[in-house]
C-alpha cells in the first residue's frame, strides 16, 4: 500500500484485499486522537450543512468559469494539469446523496474551480425519488444536456454517498460508459449497509446488503472500461460496516482509496478528500491494476 500524504490524515491508496480484523481492534480505532478529531469535524460540518441546505434546493445553472485558462492560472494549477492540459475541461458533474441537495458540494465545487476544472456543476434528484435505476435514467437525461450545452462528449462523474450508487448504476447498466470519462464515489454502500435495515422504505432497502439492485450490480460487467476511484473512510457512520464503501468487483477494477478519521457527511468537505479527487480527475492517480509502487 502507498500512502499519498501524513499516515492518519491522508488518503492512502490500495487495490489489495482488506483483512476482516477483530471487533476489539475495530472498537479501538474508534477511540484513537484521529477518530475523536474526525467525529467532532463531523458534527461541525453536519451542522455547519444544515445551514447552508436551504440555498441549494435551487436549480444550478449550467456556466462556464471564464477565468479558468489555462494560461491565466498559478504555477500549482498548471502543474496540476501539466500532463494533460485539456483534463481541466471536461465538465465535472457532482451527484448528491439520499435526502440531500448540492449545497453537500459546496466546498468541493469551489476547491475543485480554484484547482484548475473550468466546469464544475451540480444536480438535484427528487428527495421522493424510491428506486436507484429510476434515478440513473433522470442522471443520464442530465448528461445528455450537459454534453450539448459544452459541447464535450464525455464527463466526469462525483457521486457521494447514494449519488455514487446512481452514477455507478447509470455507467454499468445503462450504457453510460460511452458519456463518462471516469467516475468517483465518496463513501458509497458499494456493498450495502446493515443500517438500512432500520429504515424499511423502497429506497432504503435497495441498500441492504444482498438487495437485489446490489446482486444486479454485482453480475458480471465485461465491458466496463471507466476508469472508478471508490473512497471510503474507516469513521463511516452510515456505510456499516465500513469495508463496504469498497468496489470489489472484479470488472470495474476499481481503485479503492481508504480516508481515516472523516465521517460520512465531512467526506465531500475534507480537504485531503478534495485534493485526491483533483488529482484522480486529472489523470494523476495510476489505475487499479497498475502494479505497486514500493514504499521509499
């Protein structure tokens, strides 16, 4: 495995298999410096959300940023597109979670403008909406319109929490793959979560793990091509257990990225987060089967 930054504070890539470990050492990370610091963060932002909720039931309206040139901007910017100076343009398309709106982006949409990305947009689903293949069909609709309003062929795709499973959804079921040029979760019950069996409405048990929407995703998938980063954090409140915000599917080859010490809602606002997110959508992070770089 190799570390992208400070142990403990950074995400840290891997493609190996997770040990299941013991409950004793699960319950014992849960009281480490890092998992207290992350649990108090988390409470920040969920209220610090709260607030800023209500301004994101509006629509947003597709823009283009015209001072993101490549030319006009700091040395860091340009390094960061330095191999592949037309990434920047690719619209970035960031899909919220269940329950929620685009006012969750609102750190990573302006952190990912300041890094260099000229298009960078939300969009709003139904808070009614009860079933996740419904929800990629409208996500679809929504990238058709993108594509004509830019201009471009292909975007990237975000999608936190349920918006990852949609995103997934759409690009492994619905012929997605030819519109989208890589696609990113941030803790996604890839696997299900065992709390949603606590809440027994159509949406909520399409996350329960061995739900049929997860056994569809989990058939085989020979023609995925998308480059797919799933990140997930070992302070999940919501993705229980935790290993289950991982893409394991052997198809879709996904990188998973392992984050400590941020919970679910603080996951689209972290920092580090934010960086690894840049950095993968600007085709700086090798690809799952790349092989492992020994660690120095």
């Amino acid at each position: 495995m190799r570390a992208t930054g400070d142990p403990g504070c950074r995400p840290g890539w891997h493609t190996d298999e997770l040990s299941p470990g013991t409950p004793r050492a699960a319950l014992r990370s849960l009281v480490t410096p890092v998992a207290v610091a992350g649990g108090l963060t988390e409470l920040a932002w969920v209220g610090a959300h709260a607030l800023l909720y209500p301004l994101g039931t509006r629509k947003e309206q597709l823009r283009l940023d015209p001072r993101c040139r490549p030319g006009e901007q700091p040395p860091s910017v340009r390094a960061l597109f330095a191999a592949d100076p037309l990434a920047a343009r690719i619209p970035v398309l960031l899909v919220h979670g269940l329950i929620d709106n685009r006012s969750i982006f609102t750190v990573m949409r302006r952190g990912l403008r300041r890094r260099g990305f000229a298009q960078v947009c939300t969009w709003n689903y139904s808070p009614l909406l009860g079933d996740v293949a419904e929800g990629a069909r409208d996500l679809g609709e929504h990238v058709e319109r993108i594509c004509a309003q830019t201009g471009h062929d292909r975007v990237h795709l975000v999608g936190h929490s349920l918006g990852g499973l949609i995103s997934r959804h759409y690009v492994q079921r619905q012929g997605g793959g030819r519109r989208v040029e890589s696609l990113v979760t941030l803790g996604t019950p890839h696997g299900g979560s065992v709390l949603a069996h606590l809440l027994p409405t159509p949406m909520v048990r399409q996350l329960r793990p061995g739900s049929a929407l997860l056994q569809e995703l989990a058939e085989p998938a020979p023609d995925w091509s998308t480059p797919t980063t799933a990140v997930y954090s070992n302070l999940d409140q919501l993705v229980v257990p935790t290993r289950l915000g991982r893409c394991d599917h052997p198809d879709l080859r996904a990188r998973n990225v392992l984050v400590r010490g941020v919970g679910h809602m603080s996951l689209p606002f972290h920092r580090g987060v934010v960086d690894e997110v840049a950095a993968t959508l600007a085709g700086l992070r090798p690809a799952a089967h790349a092989p492992l770089a020994s660690a120095a």
